[in-house]
C-alpha cells in the first residue's frame, strides 16, 4: 500500500510536465485595501484560477487538493529591492503584498506543517526597509501571532553588499551554508554549450575570479535555499515585468531568487556577439574597454584604486552615449542567451533537485505559479520599472506556459525571447513536454488561442527596454 501510495504521488508531481493549462482572471488595475476579510478581488481572483485548475477542496481553501495535510509550503514571491530606481514607485516594481496574503491565507487553510515567504532580493536591497516601505513587517508579526504554522519572511541571501567610493563592500556568510544546498549540473548544464575556456561569465558588478570558479566548463555550480528543496510545495509569485537582460521577469525568472550567492548566476557572456559574447550586439572598442575596466574595478579592493576605475568607465559612458548607444554594457539587448539559460537551470533544479544535491529523474515537489499583473512592470525593468495597469492575476501549474502567455500579455512574440522560446527545448530533465500551440488558456481568455496571442500582444502599448523592442510582437527586423 505504501508503494502504491508513493507511485501515486509520482505520477502527480510528473503531471506539471504535461499541464498546458494557464488560467487567466481579470481584476480591477489596483490593488485592495489589505484587511483580514477575503471577499476582495485578489482572493476571488486566486480561488477562480484555482477552481479552473483543479486546485480546490471544499473548506480546505483553494489549494485544498494540490497541498496534503502537514506538508512544508514556500512562497516565493519577487522581493526584488526595497525601492524603484526610477520614478516609477513600488507597485510595479514587487509582489503586491494583497497577493501574498491571500495566497498564504489559503494555504494555511490545508493545514500544512509551515508556510514560510522566501527570496533573494538583489546585493543591494535593505531587506529592513524593503518589508517596512511594503507593510511587510507588521502583516507578518500579525500573521505569526494568528497561525503558529506561519513562519515568517526568510531572506535567503548570503552576501549583501554597499558600494563606498566607487568599491563594492560585501558582508559574507550572513547565513550559515549548511542552510543551503549545492548542486553541480556539470555537463548537462543548460550553460555548458555556450561555456568556453577564457572565463567569460559575468555579473555586473561582481568580481569574475568567483564566476570562474562556479561556471566553467564542466561544472555548472548553484547554492540553492535549503528551505526551498526541502518543501513539499512551492507557491511561485511573480510580478510580471519586462526584464533590460532578459525580455521578461515572470515564472522562470523569478527563480533566481531561490539562490544564496549572485556569484553562481552568469547574467552575460563578456564581449560583442561579433567576438562570440552576448554582452552588446556586434563589437565596439568602447565598450569592450568598459569590460576590461569594470574587471579591474569589481576585484581591487582599494578606494583610490576603485575611484580611479570608475571615473575612467564614467568618461567611457558618456563617449557611449555621445555615440547614441542605447543597449549598454550589461547583456541589456535580445541577443543575450546567458541569462536565459542559466534561469532554465535553475527552474530544472526546482522541479527534479533533491536534498543529497542530486537531480532525480522523476519531478520531486508541487510548483505552483500564480502572476501579480494587476499592475505590472514596464520600460527598463526589472529594476526601474514604470506602472502597467492590466488588471490581471494568471495562474497554472508549467512555468514554460505562465511566461509564453505573460510574454504577449507584456506586447512580446514569445519565440523572439530567449528564455521563454529555450524553455520548451528537449534537454535533460525538462521543464515542458508539450509544444507551445498545445497551451490551453481557461478563465477570462478561454476564447483566446495560443495561435491569437500574436493578435492581443499588437494591440497591447508597451515601453520595451531598448535592446528588446526587436522582440515585440509588431517588430519585423533585429537590432
């Protein structure tokens, strides 16, 4: 009984593979006031998405079949910095905190053993600050007070870092490692068919002696979140948003945030697309001295030094933008296939990692994806984003289908995106084992068709990030 019982749970956690299905219910383009009653619009928008995938059982709220009586829940919702670096403010920047309460409300409705909320916002970000300007400090005093199961928000970084005259000052080790989990994906790393022997990886701001030495070829290294792998259930929460180095943040991007250290996430490949890299398109020598000069920056250690560094690269800015550049010098353009690859890994280290940092072959946790576009992010995103009101929240089961549907929600032809077009590619340990015409959309856009989503995203008017508007649906012609 006790195998049969496991190959039953199996051949559920395998069914994401095949599950097509993304639901999609509109809202209105702002968000409720946060309150202790869930009859406002996010709760009805969560239980009807969940009701049309078959997430809900009767009083035990709207994930009542999908998570099992004590098991470890993790919420994982986009907590990407405590403040918009444009003027755009906070709403299309993180997870909108009405979502995270009513996803976590429900969730404890299945009486799980805990619910924790866990990210990895970027170096920078005062995580204080981030949970006070969003209210998050007090919902979660409160909620810990209600439900003993609820455990509170879980920064996962283990470095944090502040740039002091022109140097970057890290504070290392904030969380023990044995908190987290290595995996190597040696040869059958998303990353290895584009690594090469000369260290090419990079991060901005990052010294690349430690991307060397977690990415090369061979050896393909991320310190993913123990709580993350040990969970039972993973509530994914995107905030949907163009992305300057990927195109599009939503379901596979937003697991970046279940790594500790940004030294084992390659964003870019150094150099023009002319000279093998995918930093910026073609070759320029400005910019390639930009590189060499922000290496010797990102590893001295010395404020004179690091002064020098960055007054040079400011001059070499300007002479970029004296050229009319637009795309920069940090994989910002539709060419960059990095990034892309390296999210792909680590969503497939999601679905099949284990907690002995082995991948199985069998799918080893519930994912659950639920996408925050009441008000999502456009422009120069994911960082700066401006408001896009689209009265939104989408919800299914396959992260590869959430973001070839979010990515003409966003305007975008989803084939044109590296990261939502290599999600569907036949590697080991996949992501998707469906084709993209065979996306079935429920809710709202029941009547719309893989086939016509290429329609809806020409009418949608949406500030790309320069070196993506190659890739909106109403672009003939590459940068």
């Amino acid at each position: 009984m006790e195998n049969e019982e496991k190959n039953f749970m199996q051949n559920e956690l395998q069914k994401c593979l095949k599950d097509s299905r993304v639901s999609a219910v509109k809202t209105a383009a702002e968000y409720p006031k946060l309150s202790d009653k869930n009859d406002d619009e996010i709760f009805q928008a969560i239980f009807q998405n969940a009701e049309n995938l078959g997430w809900t059982d009767g009083n035990r709220g709207a994930f009542g079949k999908v998570i099992k009586e004590g098991a470890k829940v993790l919420v994982k919702p986009n907590l990407v910095l405590h403040a918009n670096q444009g003027s755009g403010g906070i709403l299309p920047l993180v997870t909108h905190i009405s979502l995270i309460n009513a996803v976590v409300v429900e969730a404890l409705k299945a009486n799980p053993a805990q619910v924790i909320v866990g990210d990895s916002p970027v170096q920078g970000c005062r995580f204080d600050e981030l949970l006070r300007v969003n209210g998050f400090d007090k919902w979660s005093a409160e909620m810990q007070k209600r439900d003993s199961r609820f455990k509170g928000i879980i920064d996962f970084r283990r470095t944090v870092s502040v740039f002091k005259n022109d140097v970057r000052q890290a504070t290392e080790n904030k969380v023990p490692l044995d908190q987290y989990v290595l995996y190597n994906l040696g040869e059958d790393s998303y990353l290895e068919p584009i690594t090469d022997d000369n260290n090419s990886f990079r991060v901005t701001n990052y010294d690349p002696r430690l991307m060397a030495k977690t990415h090369s070829p061979g050896n393909h290294q991320y310190l993913v979140a123990r709580h993350v792998i040990e969970a039972d259930v993973v509530i994914n929460l995107p905030k949907l948003k163009t992305h300057k180095k990927a195109g599009i943040t939503n379901a596979l991007k937003n697991l970046v945030g279940i790594n500790g250290n940004k030294e084992y996430l390659p964003h870019h490949r150094i150099g023009g697309s002319a000279g093998g890299g995918d930093c910026y398109p073609g070759n320029d020598l400005v910019k390639r001295s930009w590189e060499y000069i922000a290496d010797q920056q990102n590893m001295t250690n010395s404020p004179s030094k690091g002064k020098v560094l960055a007054t040079v690269n400011q001059q070499l800015t300007r002479m970029m933008h004296l050229k009319g550049d637009k795309v920069g010098v940090e994989g910002s353009w539709s060419g960059n296939e990095t990034v892309a690859r390296m999210c792909l890994d680590l969503n497939r280290i999601l679905l099949y990692g284990k907690p002995d940092a082995t991948l199985a072959d069998t799918v080893q946790r519930k994912v659950l994806h639920i996408v925050d576009a009441v008000i999502a992010g456009q422009g120069d995103g994911p960082l700066r984003p401006d408001a896009l009101p689209l009265g939104m929240i989408l919800a299914g089961e396959n992260a590869a289908a959430m973001d070839w549907v979010c990515a003409y929600l966003l305007g975008y032809d989803a084939e044109k995106i590296p990261l939502t077009n290599y999600a569907f590619a036949d590697f080991r340990w996949r992501i998707a084992d469906f084709e993209p015409d065979d996306i079935k959309l429920l809710g709202d856009w029941e009547n719309i068709t893989p086939v016509t989503l290429i329609d809806l995203a020409r009418k949608q008017n949406v500030d790309f990030p320069f070196g993506w508007r190659d890739a909106s649906a109403n672009s003939e012609k590459m940068l």
